[in-house]
C-alpha cells in the first residue's frame, strides 16, 4: 500500500511549455528548507492597492507553479492580498524528492520566509488536494497563523486512494493525516468541495469540517468535481472569510480597494 499511496500522491508534472513563462518572472525565488534542498517560490506583491495580509498556497498533486501562474494572479487581485506559492521538493525547478517529510520542509521553509515581513497573525494558509496535508501540519504546529482555507481535501492519501479502512490496515504507510490533526488547529478554517470529487470523495470534506474548533461557513460546490471548480466564486469566498477574519465588510473592503487603485493611477 505504501508505495502505491506514494505514486499516486506524488506524480510529478513534466516541466513543458510552463516552464519558460516562470522563469521569466520577476517574482521568482529560490527558498532553502531544512535539508538544504533548493525550492522555487512565487512572491507575488499588490504594493500599495493591497493589503499587509499574505496567503501561503501549497498547490495539489501533478502540477506546479508554472502551471498555476495565471491562477495565483488571480488570486491576489479577487482576494486582494499578497501570496507566497511554491513548489514541493522535486517540481518544477525546485530540487529533491517528493515525500511528505520533504513536503513540510518545504513549506516549513516558505513560512520562515514570510515571517521575515510578515506578522504571522498575517498568514492565511490555502491548501488544495494533496497541499492540504502541508497546510494542516503547519496549522497544528503555528496556532498563531491567522486562518486556513482547505479546497478538495484530503483525510489522508490512504483514505482518499483506499477508503477508510484500509488507511487503518495500512497506517503506518499512509500519508498526511489530516484527520487526526484537523481538530487540534485552533485558527478559523474554511472548506470548500465539490459534490461531485471522484478524487477526493466529499465526505472527506464534510468529516473535516465536522472535526473543525473554528469551522466557517463552507463553500460545497453542486456538480463540480476535483479540478473544476470555479475559479472566482471560490476565490471570492476565501476574500470574504479573509475579510470576516479582519472585520471588514466585503463592500467596505471593495471601497478601501478601488480608492487606493484611484490615487495610484492619479498620483
């Protein structure tokens, strides 16, 4: 079980043509993680139209940063917030071998980064899929992160590629073990699945956010599966629980946004 749990967790992307278009960024970096493994980062900065909140985004299995390009692009603008993703140990350009252990010491090493500018009440972590696993256990271990979004996520690898009963037979092989962790992180956490997942099975959502000490409102889409969610309704979602977290209406936030757009153009 352990080596199919692994494969399937970790099928890493071919470079292709996305390759290029993320080399050429501005935003790009290279982060050090414990084992001293190169990983390639995306800081993307909305100076003065934003706000001093980041979010840390781990991204699913089988793509990377090139790949997600446009997407967290548009996640800064929709959520008005600055974001920090990166890739795991052994995607992309970032050097390693994919394993849980190395997945959390890559994310260990984007939140030391981020601490560096950012007060970590500041943090909001957003996990999809398989980047949920990094998102919980930062989570659990930094209660002073300020919220967590979980898009399609997982119990566990075992869970969601076996079903329940045999992550139990096979536990000690069994990757990210969101369940047992979920009830422990005491940040307010927001959910969002599709009906649908033929992936990651919807009752894994509804379990974790049962198993949630601050659930917000989850965002359960009809009809949508694992890679076909749409994009600016969930986004603006996680804007209005960033905003909820920071008492500010959504159409008082909008206003705060556009008049600053307003006196940068005319400056």
């Amino acid at each position: 079980m352990g080596g199919a749990v692994a494969s399937l967790a970790f099928p890493v992307p071919p470079k292709g043509r996305y390759a290029e278009a993320l080399q050429k960024r501005p935003d790009l970096l290279y982060l050090e993680t414990e084992d001293e493994d190169q990983i390639a980062a995306l800081h993307i900065r909305r100076g003065i139209r934003g706000t001093d909140r980041v979010i840390l985004y781990s991204h699913g299995n089988a793509e990377d940063l090139g790949q997600r390009l446009h997407y967290l692009d548009l996640m800064s603008q929709l959520c008005a917030s600055d974001v920090l993703a990166y890739d795991y140990s052994g995607y992309g350009f970032s050097e390693g071998t994919p394993s849980e252990e190395n997945c959390i010491q890559s994310i260990d090493a984007a939140y030391e980064y981020l601490c560096k500018e950012y007060a970590p009440n500041r943090i909001i972590l957003f996990g999809r899929s398989i980047g949920t696993g990094p998102t919980v256990d930062l989570a659990l271990r930094h209660p002073e992160i300020r919220g967590v979004v979980l898009q399609s996520p997982i119990e566990s690898c075992g869970r969601a590629v076996f079903g329940n009963l045999a992550s139990w037979v096979g536990y000690r092989m069994d990757l990210f073990r969101n369940y047992e962790k979920i009830d422990k992180v005491q940040c307010p956490v927001l959910i969002m699945h599709g009906t649908e997942d033929d992936i990651v099975p919807i009752e894994h959502g509804f379990a974790l956010h049962e198993a949630c000490q601050k659930p917000a409102e989850p965002l359960w889409l009809e009809g949508c599966g694992h890679n076909d969610l749409p994009n600016e309704i969930c986004l603006r979602r996680v804007r209005e629980f960033m905003d909820e977290m920071d008492g500010l209406s959504w159409g008082w936030n909008i206003f705060v946004t556009n008049l600053a757009t307003h006196i940068s153009v005319n400056l």
